[in-house]
C-alpha cells in the first residue's frame, strides 16, 4: 500500500519523504500490534509469553507513540496542503488501472473482515490467517470472472500475482506475495534461531550477560539495556528477526531473577527491535524500504516519527513503572500507589 500512497503523495504536492516516513510509521505501528504478524508472536515467543497477554501490555506505550504521531502527521499535513492545487491525475490513473482490471465492490472487504474478527475472537494466527486466505480464494472465483481460476490462485500462492499494467506504482503494489517470494524472510528467521541456538549451548551469551547485567541494577535499567541491545543487534547483525531473538534468549532469565513478567521483555523487544530496524541503511528491512520507496533512511528516517520515538517512550516509562511488571502482570506503578496508601 505504501507504494501507492507515496504516488497519491506525489499527485498532492507533498514532500515525499514526509509521505515515506508517514507510511512506514502506520506499517510499523500494525507489524507492532497484530496478533497475526510475525514479529508480534516471535517477541512473546522469546520472552516465554502468550501474543495476547503481550499485544495488551504494548497498548499503553504504543497508543501514546501512535497518537504523537497522528498529531504530528496532521499538523505537517495541514502545513504542506496545496490551497487547490493537488494534481489528482495520479490517484485517478491509478484508480483507473485498478477498476479496469478488476472488479470492485464493497464484499471484496470481506476477507479482511473475517481476519480482523479471528483478531477479536482471539483466534490463533494460522487459522485466522486461513480463514482469511480462503474466504479471498472464494471472493476472487466469484467476482473476479475467468481471470480468476483455481490454477491462478494456487500460482498466486506459491509466486505470488504477477501484471505487466505499465503503470509502475500499479504493478509495484500488485506483483508481490507468495510462499516463494517470503522464503528469503523464512530463512532468515531459521538462521537467527540457530544462532541465538549456538550462542547459548556455547555458553556464549553467559558471558555477554555477565558483563552487561551489572549495568541493569533496576528493573528500568534492564528495560533500558534490552532496548539498547535491540539497536545494537539491528547494526551489527542487520536482520529484524534476529534482533529480537537474540536479546530474548540473552535477557529472559535476568527478567525472572527480578521478578517481572515475561510480557516487560516482549514489550522491550518490539519497541526497540522491530521498529528500528527500518532505521539502519544496511538492515535488511532499511534495505527494502529503501528500494520500495525510492527514498534512503537518511531521508525518510527523520519523519519515521513512530519508529525512533517508541523505545524512547519505552524507557521513559519504564522509569515511570509503567512497562514494569511483577510476574502476576501488576504494573509496578500500581504496586508502588497501593503501598503509598
């Protein structure tokens, strides 16, 4: 989507990269939140938690980060307003090329619909994801006329959808998707897992916690030291996955020792590990950023406003006991007004 919005942007006469890094804070904030998105499971996963007792205890810092971020967005947005004299002849192409290749209606919002509910109803990511896979197979044979058969379909699953409309943003936002076309990202996570494997068996990272754990004296400075260690990861071993199974495996048990619950790590993890990521010019996911947006971190990175303001908003209210929880998940903040009283 984020392909389409960046001509949309272009049409309107707006910096595009303001409109890049608009783009990126709304495509973090959902991999951040969903329970059907990977980093949203890996995260609990590491720190020894369930994804929904993790997506609620990110909602406090993440709601404030993301209304920051609106505020921002919308000031900027009123700031750059062309007084009418927004080109629209972008956003009519592609509209154009869109309902001359298929055909729109209000139930082809039904697949997502149906995912957004398995959402609600706290369904497990792969059935959720499932039913959502085959409710647009069935939407697409219904409405989608001859061009749409079981052979395309199972192709589009195994390569994803392929269109030649000579529309670059078009074609950009359409030819993606398929198991093929994830196994590069796959992979990846299978190599992370056997790293983070091969450190700990070696003993490894018993010795890297040593040495920083005397760093984390407090519960805020461990939240604080697992962000760092999240960055860090995301520079020097420049792949998303890795940077929060890394800190995970390192971190998980100093989290027991004092007490917190498991879902404080999962929340460190996301807030510095996966939004960061977009952040560094050779991280893997920086890198296609860049090449999709047709923009470098240097450029978008400052208007990324969601991305390098969430750990900040982690620590600060870490400190504020806040993020910090003991293992019954009673935020420290609370503990400490009841004993005040």
């Amino acid at each position: 989507m984020g392909v389409a919005l960046m001509g949309i942007g272009i049409g309107l006469g707006v910096d595009p990269a303001m409109t890049a890094g608009a783009v990126i804070s709304g495509a973090y904030f959902g991999d951040k939140m969903s329970p059907l998105s990977d980093t949203t499971n890996l995260a609990p996963a590491m720190a020894g938690t369930d994804v929904m007792t993790h997506v609620k205890f990110m909602i406090p810092p993440t709601a404030v980060v993301y209304g920051i971020t609106l505020v921002i967005f919308a000031v900027l947005g009123f700031a750059q307003h062309a007084v009418g004299d927004a080109d629209m002849s972008k956003v009519s192409q592609l509209s154009a090329a869109l309902e001359g290749m298929f055909d729109l209606n209000p139930l082809l919002l039904l697949p997502p619909v149906i995912v957004i509910v398995a959402v609600a109803l706290k369904m497990p990511a792969i059935p959720g994801i499932t039913l959502g896979i085959l409710s647009g197979a069935v939407v697409g044979l219904v409405f989608q006329g001859g061009d749409c058969t079981l052979g395309t379909l199972l192709s589009a699953g195994m390569n994803g959808f392929v269109c030649e409309t000579g529309i670059y943003e078009v074609d950009e936002l359409l030819n993606s998707g398929g198991l093929m076309n994830m196994m590069f990202s796959i992979s990846l996570t299978i190599l992370a897992m056997m790293f983070g494997g091969i450190m700990e068996e070696t003993h490894q990272l018993d010795v890297i916690v040593s040495k920083l754990k005397a760093l984390a004296k407090t519960p805020a400075a461990l939240v604080t030291l697992t962000e760092a260690t999240c960055v860090a990861s995301n520079a020097t071993m420049p792949e998303q996955y890795i940077s929060i199974v890394i800190p995970g495996r390192m971190y998980a048990d100093e989290y027991k020792k004092m007490g917190l619950h498991p879902a404080c790590l999962s929340n460190a993890l996301e807030g510095a590990g996966t939004v960061t990521s977009a952040l560094i010019s050779w991280n893997i996911c920086g890198v296609f950023i860049s090449t999709t947006l047709g923009l470098g971190v240097v450029q978008y990175g400052p208007w990324a406003i969601f991305n390098w303001l969430m750990p900040i908003v982690v620590i600060i209210m870490a400190y504020m006991s806040l993020t910090v929880a003991d293992m019954d998940g009673v935020k420290l903040a609370k503990k400490k007004k009841t004993a005040a009283k």
